[in-house]
C-alpha cells in the first residue's frame, strides 16, 4: 500500500502538484518535492555538484538539532529526506525553516532559458529541476514545444533509427532468454511496442499519425524478426546446421514458422504482442495530445518567486499565438481569447482592418481624406471656387482647359 505523506504534505501547504512532484517556493528559492509511492523526497538546485556538496555540509548540524533527516547533495542539489512518514508535515516546515536560513546560498539567479538574471517565477526545467526563470523565457519555450507537436516537426529518419535500436534491445533480450535460458518472460510481449515507440521519440521522430505508423511498423517487423530467428533455431535443430546457416533459407524457415504447432508454442506472445500494439496505439508516445499533456505538466509548478502578483498561473498562464483556433488549435494551451490575436488584440474591432482604422469609413480614400470631396481636387479646394475669392477666375488660374476644369478633377 502506498503511502499518503506526498498527499498529505501537499494538501497541508497547498503546493502546486501534478501528483508526481510539486512545487514550492521559499524565501524565493524554488523547491522540488517528488512522489515516490506515496513518498516525498526534497529537492533543491544548487547550481553545481560542488556547490550542493558544501551547503549540504553547512546545513548538516542544523538539521540534526531540528531533528530531521541530514541533507545531502545529489548530483547539483541538494536533497532531504523523511525519517518517519507520520511526521512528514511537521518535519518538512523544518526543512523549509533551514532553507530559508540559508536563502542566500540557494538563489542562483539565473534563467535556463536565456541565462539572464532578474528571474521573475519559479517553474520546472526539463521536468527534473526546480529553478529560478523568466516567465516570458519559459513561455516561448512552451510554445515552440507546442508548434512543433502541432505542426509534426521532427526527423523521422532519426526516429526510425531510435525505434530500430529499441526493437533490436527488445528482440535481443528475447532471443537470449528462450533460446539461451529457455524461459519466457511475457510482460516484454505486452511493452514491446511501447518500447520501440519511446525509441522513435527518443529520436526525435515527429507527433502524428505517421510518427505512429512508423513505431508501429517497426514493432510488427521486430516481432516478425524474433519468430523469424525462432524459424531458425528450430531449422538448425531440424537439419543439424547453424542458425547462422539456416537464416538464407527464406521459404523454409517460413513453412517451420507457419506449422500449427510452432504457432500454437507462439500463440501467447502473439496475442500478448498484438495487446501492446493497441496499448501503443492508445498510449501513444506520439499522439499530439499526449505530446501536449507532456508539455502541459509543467504548467501547473509556474509560480511567482514573491507575492507580488504576476498576472498568471497554472492553466491561465498561457495565452499566446492566435484566438481560439490558433495554430491548428491547442483546446487547452496558447490559444485563449486575451492573447495575441484574440478578440481584444491584433485584428480586433478596433485595430487594423476594423472600421476605426486603416481602410474604415474615416480613413484613408473615404469621404473626408485624399481624393474625397473635400480634399485635392474636390469641389473646395485648390484651384476650385476659392479661386474665384481670390480675385481670378478659376480659367485663368489653371486655364481653360486644365486638369482642374469643372472644379471636380486634380491639379
């Protein structure tokens, strides 16, 4: 049974969550608290190896005397531990009293993004760090990421290449298990299309339906691959030759694979497979929405590094790119109706194109500017009757046939 002190720690100071970490901040320095069954564990970034090393030193005394678990450094942060899950909330406002104790050590002010100081909020890097960023920095980030899921950007040739070398592992493993240990593990039947997908993603191949084509394609001729070798052990066994020997014999291999009892031996990792090419299918590791999700989740941990309001938060923090169907529609993300593009923004009533500006009733080339009535060449101006005022008949001004006869026309 797992354990409820992440719950509990989370409820208690109603830290952001998406229920595998949260996300606090104090005295400005961002904190991570990652779920482990049940399990909180503390996290916070210290720049480097070296620098976690020594303020974990320097803050090993006072953690004994607050009778808490004595930090250590992980890789560049710094970590703390629960001694006792029931006392998880009341040990944790201990950690925090010693983190703001020693506030100054842990506030690296600088964005991972643009490297620049003067961090606004506190957000999740990469899913893995709490760090001090630029709003706008993690913001643009977001939506790149988000352009490229939506837009399939990718390599596939890449993906192909990550997903290949998962289905390699995957049949490799397979192959030294039934022939070399004789045993079978079925659970690696039920996720071997899941792991080749997360080798195309790996790879960097795209979001989309033919990002899934290709993982799944490369799953079904593994598989194949692995009867294939199969084929072959039994025909090395059949004809007192090698496996190697017996890999060119395309059409006998085949018939040995094809008989009703090498099926029949097979037909549990079949249909276990076949489960995990719709478990692939629905859990998709490149199904845009599931791309989005991913990026989404880090959403939730933006909060401002002091009290002072910053004008967003959690699902309200993005509104950018396009109205409501922006950029081939993101329904959850950057695409709300006060960003750029929206209704009280760019190409709103009463901006370019509207009927108060450029193009509109009272603009340029409509009754009362160039070209209208009352300007050059109209009826009152240059060379029109307030030259007959000025002592000249208009056909001695501009003679008799001018450009400017019947008061109606240009210079």
């Amino acid at each position: 049974m797992a354990s409820p002190a992440f719950g509990n720690l989370v409820s208690s100071y109603g830290l952001k969550s998406n229920g595998m970490s949260a996300m606090d901040v104090v005295a400005g320095v961002p904190v991570r608290i990652t779920n482990y069954q049940g399990n909180p564990s503390v996290y916070i970034y210290a720049k480097d190896k070296a620098t976690a090393s020594l303020i974990a030193s320097n803050m090993k005394d006072a953690a004994k005397n607050a009778g808490i678990a004595v930090p250590k450094a992980s890789g560049d942060s710094v970590t703390f531990g629960f001694k006792k899950p029931l006392l998880v909330v009341d040990h944790y406002q201990k950690i925090r009293d010693l983190i703001a104790a020693n506030a100054a050590s842990f506030n690296f002010d600088q964005c991972p993004y643009c490297f620049m100081g003067n961090c606004d909020v506190a957000g999740m890097y990469k899913g893995t760090a709490a760090r001090r960023m630029h709003r706008q920095c993690f913001l643009n980030q977001r939506n790149t990421e988000m352009d490229k899921i939506n837009f399939s950007d990718g390599n596939y040739i890449t993906g192909i290449i990550g997903a290949i070398i998962a289905a390699v592992i995957m049949v490799a493993i397979s192959e030294a298990l039934v022939i070399g240990a004789q045993r079978i593990f079925y659970i690696l039947y039920l996720g071997f299309p899941l792991f080749v997908a997360g080798g195309f993603r790996l790879g960097k191949g795209p979001y989309g339906p033919m990002g899934s084509f290709c993982h799944i394609t490369v799953s079904i001729l593994a598989m194949y691959a692995y009867f294939y070798i199969q084929g072959c052990w039994y025909a090395s066994y059949m004809y007192g030759i090698s496996m190697t020997e017996a890999v060119p014999y395309f059409g006998d291999v085949m018939k040995i694979v094809m008989d009703p009892e090498f099926l029949k031996d097979g037909a549990l990792e079949i249909i276990l497979f076949i489960v995990g090419i719709v478990i692939a299918l629905f859990a998709n590791p490149t199904s845009k929405t599931a791309g989005r999700k991913g990026i989404q989740q880090n959403d939730v941990f933006i909060t401002p590094l002091t009290t002072v309001n910053t004008g967003f938060s959690g699902a309200d923090t993005y509104h950018a790119y396009g109205a409501q169907n922006a950029s081939n529609g993101y329904d959850t993300s950057y695409e709300n109706r006060n960003a750029y593009g929206s209704q009280s923004t760019y190409e709103t009533r009463n901006s370019y194109d509207s009927q108060n500006s450029y193009g509109a009733q009272n603009a340029y080339g409509d009754q009362n500017s160039y070209t209208g009535q009352n300007i050059y060449g109209a009826q009152n101006t240059n060379g029109d009757q307030t030259a007959q005022n000025n002592g000249s008949d208009w056909r001695e001004v501009y003679g008799q046939n001018s450009d400017n006869n019947n008061n109606n026309s240009g210079y």
